[in-house]
C-alpha cells in the first residue's frame, strides 16, 4: 500500500535498464556518487517554503542526444532521450534510495497480495493532448511490456492483466512474489503508450507476438502525463513547458524545461561553469574539478548501487577455469583502484567481500552475511595464493609470464568505453597489478556504440571486459540473480545455468550441484524477512564468492549538481533528493523551485 516501505529489490536486468540509469546513449551522463554531502541549508539557494510563485523562469539541462534526432519510444533504443522523458513521462512509482520507500507517481495506490497486485492511478491523470490517462492505458502499457519481455512476465500474463475501473488495474500473479520484488519490477515502467500512438502496435503485437513493430517505432513528438510537455527542438535544444492539466502542476513554479546537446565531460563541466546550464544531471567529477565550479553550484549526492566489475569470458580456454578467475582477484588491489578512479575523492568504494550484495560505502552487505569470515575476501596483493591456484591448474611461470600447460601465455584485451573516464582510470591500474603479477594485458577502449554493440552484445565478444556487477538495487534477490541468473550473465559472459558448490566456508568440501533457476525462482517469492531467505541468500552469494562469474571492483555514487543562482533545492539529507533524478523528480514535488524573479 502506497507509499509503504519496503527493500529496493531490483530494476530490469537488461541492457536498457543499465542504459537507463547511466545515461549512456551519449556521453554527458557518466558515473557518480552518493553518500551525502556537508553543504549548508543557505548553500542549495535558500529556504523553500513551499508558497514560492509562479515564474517565468527557465531551467536548464544537458542531454546527450542531438534534439533533432531524437526519437520518444523507449523501446527503441536508438536516440531516445532519457533524461528529458524523466520530465515528459511519469514513472509508475518512484523509489527513495536512502530510506528504503516507495513515492507516488503515475500510480497513486498498490496492492500486492497473494493472488493478485492492484495499481491504482492518480485521479487528476492527464495525457498531454488533453485525454484523460484511465486503467485502459495502464493495460496497454503493461500488455506491451509484457509483448516486450519485460519481468513482470515472471509471475503474470497478458490475459492476467485487466482494468478494474477507470482508474484501478488487476494484475493476476501466477507466481509467487513479494511485494518488494513485484515493485521494483515495475518502478521503471514510465506511462509512455497513449492510445493515439501506440493501440495500433498493442494490435500488431497481439496478432504477431514476435512483430518489431515496437521496437521500429521511433515518434518524433512525445505524448506523456509528466509536469513538462513537448513544445519544439531545434538543432542544440529541446524546450519543454509546463503542463498545466498535470497532477503536479500545483508544485512546479517555473514556465519551460530545456534540454540543450552537451558532448562530453569537458563541455558538460564548462556549461555549468559558464551558466548556460542550470544543472548537471548525473556526472562523475573529481575534487578539483568541483572546486573549479561557481561558489552557488551545490553537489547531490545519491546512491548507486552499482559498479565496475571485471567480466569474464567463460567459454574462454583461460577465464574459463575458476582457478584463473580466482587468482586474477587475488592480485587486483580493489583500494587502490577504486582509490586512482574517484581521482582523490569518495565517489568510490572498493568492493569488500566479494559477494554480489551492494553496501560498501557502509559495510551493509556483510550484514546478510551469517558468517562473514567464511566466504573468501580476495583482499588483493596476494600475489603467493594467486601463485598457487594457478599452479594447481597446469600454469607456470616462464620468464616473469604466466603460460598454460600447451605453452600459451595467459594474455587478455581487457576492453572499456573511452567515455568512462573512471572506468578507464581503474582499467590501468588493474592492468598494471596484473602486469607485475606476470599476466600479460592489453588496455583496449572503445566507443560507445561498438562496446554495447558489437563488443558486449555483438558477435565480436571479450576476453575480459568491463562491466556491472549490479543492476542498480540494494535487495539481494536482484543483485544475486543479475550475477548468476540473468540474460546477460549468460549471453554477454557465458556463465553456466548451474555450478558444482562445496558448503559454505569449506571451498575443498564436497560439492553438490546448484542450479541457479529454480533457486531464484524460489527466493523471489519469499518473504525476505524470514529466516530461510537469509539462508539461501547466504548460499547464493556464497556460490558467488567461490565461483567468480565477476570480479566486482567498487561500487559508485552518483553526483548531481544544481545552480542556486536563480533556484532552490534541498541538500541531500531529503530522502527525496535521492530519487533518481534529483533534476527531473524534485520539480515534481515542489523541492526544485525557481527563485522569485
């Protein structure tokens, strides 16, 4: 029931949902931070009283796809602009990372039962040409969605999904699911399909379930339910006004929303400095950076809950053999890594106890854990114990090289986008540990399109590459399945449907067989507070810990910057200012306000 709380459990483990959170269909929205910051209340612009008037003013913001060749259909994953949809379209409910709770969005009510899930939508909820937004667009979203694969396809069907009313949505569950698991699943779903542009792709899809259809569709205007709509896009920018027919209008005191085209860290930095923006949405910047930012330009920091990891090929001959993996992990010094990559600041934690669990700026993983000292740390710079596990797998070491019983030496391309400054910084000092180790390693960066593409998703594949070790949420049933179970663990790395598993704490011990599916397709109905889904949470990391399908390195946060020059925004101790976007939620709700001109 809204807006209870609950444990984030997990977005869409899927290319777009990771492209989704890190803005990576261009190059302006890179890595971040979270944690919180020491700023002042007088620093973020001045007190908001919430009887601020209505302006003129305008707030502004990057986007890194051209506006001219932007198309408005998420499920086409060419030149969709995502931060200016947080603005356009409606989230169905929105997530407060520090505090663990739901807020509304489009929906104003939900209900998770044993047999069903009840949403129910806002009342005042309006589609931008004016129609009013019932339950019957609700059905045809999440009838898409399901079309399109979506998660939800777990535990429901599209003949289980019905309106009630004009505004109520039934969701028969045909599976087990909390109601943690069940939100997360559908807290990124934006109320994106409006009748006028998307009943005729729901029919094709009905008729033709493996139509692209969908996926084809590129709009060049967006119809949403969001407190800015569509007004016009030139070549460098795109303008958006306020709706005023929107349920959150009563909150939103500036007149237009404009997105300008940035092309990278450098040009997103100078806009900020120079004030042709209003903000940056979620970018990593090292100390001295900021310290070259105007004095009224505040830092929101929020959790990530994410972070690199080193992929494994495991159809490769080498990474393949868990002894190679493990000695890899026993040589990367991830302090020092995550140390070089936030550039001398605390954007970055290293990972601790390598488990698959989020929580090491606060050590809060390890809480899952009932024995923490029996699951391996991989504490780094042992290059002795890396020695012998590699040893034990046939390989010796030939003028300072590692080679394998054939004679081949053990030598990598580890690949990385160039655009990911901190991905890029701690590549080279991964490498370099690795180098000294005698492991020969060949730094190779790419550009976006063709790592996502062909090098992640494409048929030229990687030795190693970089990668995420989580999909953005903090409850276990997701990071966990991510790691082992997902699509991508395995179509992008190749990891086994199941492993030989010895007993916890006792890597030599005897092994029985884990299959990975029917253990997750378990947990996600259990309750996660109970006693026996902390034990196969315990089990399922440590089959993480022993077998290594990733080398988490660290895990970030994300870092917003706002101008109080002519706005107000709450710091970063509001719960609300760590939902994802400071920029596109806090206008929503009246903690993003224009100053009075």
């Amino acid at each position: 029931m809204a807006p209870e709380r609950v444990l984030s459990t997990g977005g869409e483990a899927s290319r777009r949902r990771i492209l989704h959170i890190t803005g990576t269909a261009g190059a302006a929205a890179l890595a971040g931070c979270a944690g919180g910051s020491d700023d002042e209340a007088d620093d973020t612009g001045g007190e908001i009283t919430g009887d601020e008037p209505m302006t003129e003013r305008t707030f502004t913001a990057p986007t890194s796809v051209l506006p001219d060749d932007m198309q408005w259909n998420a499920a086409n994953d060419s030149n969709y602009p995502d931060r200016p949809g947080f603005v356009v379209f409606d989230q169905l409910v929105y997530f407060r990372a520090t505090t663990g709770e739901f807020a509304e969005g489009a929906l104003a009510d939900w209900e998770v039962g044993d047999d069903a899930a009840t949403l129910t939508l806002q009342d005042d909820l309006t589609w931008h040409n004016g129609e009013d937004a019932t339950a019957e667009d609700l059905v045809r979203k999440l009838h898409i969605s399901l079309y399109d694969n979506h998660p939800i396809g777990n535990f429901t069907s599209v003949e289980n999904v019905e309106a009630v009313d004009d505004t109520t949505v039934e969701v028969g569950l045909e599976a087990d699911v909390s109601e943690p698991v069940f939100l997360n699943s559908i807290q990124n779903m934006e109320l994106d399909t409006p009748a006028e542009q998307y009943q005729d792709i729901l029919e094709e899809l009905e008729n033709d379930p493996e139509s692209t259809a969908l996926a084809d569709f590129a709009p060049e205007e967006p119809i949403g339910t969001g407190p800015f709509q569509y007004d016009s896009s030139g070549e460098q920018e795109l303008v958006t006004t306020k709706f005023e027919d929107s349920h959150w209008a009563d909150d939103v005191n500036f007149a237009e929303y404009r997105f300008r085209f940035i092309d990278g860290n450098e040009q997103a930095w100078q806009a900020l400095r120079g004030g042709s923006v209003d903000a940056l949405h979620n970018i990593f910047t090292s100390p001295d950076i900021m310290a070259s930012f105007p004095d009224h330009v505040v830092e929101i920091q929020q959790p990530a809950n994410w972070g690199l990891s080193i992929a494994f090929d495991h159809d490769h001959k080498h990474f393949g053999q868990r002894e190679v993996r493990k000695a890899i992990a026993h040589v990367v010094d991830r302090e020092v890594v995550a140390e070089n990559s936030a550039g001398g600041g605390d954007a970055k934690a290293p990972v601790g106890t390598p488990t698959g669990i989020v929580g090491n700026f606060d050590d809060s993983a390890a809480e899952w854990l009932d024995d923490p000292d029996a699951f391996e740390d991989y504490a780094g710079n042992n290059t002795e114990r890396a020695t012998e596990l590699l040893e034990s797998a046939g390989f010796s070491r030939e003028d300072g090289t590692w080679v394998d019983a054939d004679g081949e030496t053990l030598t990598f391309e580890f690949k990385v986008p160039a655009a990911w400054n901190e991905w890029v910084d701690a590549a080279i000092t991964i490498n370099q540990h690795l180098q000294d180790f005698g492991v020969q390693t060949n730094l190779v960066t790419r550009d976006d399109g063709v790592y996502f593409g062909q090098d992640l998703y494409g048929d030229t594949g990687f030795d190693i590459a970089g990668f995420w070790w989580s999909d953005g949420w903090t409850y276990p049933y997701h990071t966990l399945n991510w790691n082992l179970n997902s699509a991508d663990a395995k179509n992008v790395y190749n990891y086994s449907e199941s492993i030989e598993l010895p007993p916890i704490g006792d890597p030599d011990g005897e092994t029985e067989t884990l299959e990975f599916a029917p253990e997750f397709e378990e947990l996600v109905g259990m309750d996660q507070d109970a006693e026996e889904t902390r034990q196969k949470i315990n089990e399922l990391a440590w089959a993480f810990n022993y077998d290594l399908p990733q080398l988490p390195i660290q895990e970030k946060v994300d870092q917003c910057f706002v101008a109080t020059e002519n706005f107000s925004v709450v710091d970063d101790s509001d719960p609300d200012a760590s939902v994802k976007y400071p920029t596109t939620y806090l206008p929503r709700i009246g903690k993003l306000v224009a100053k009075e001109e």
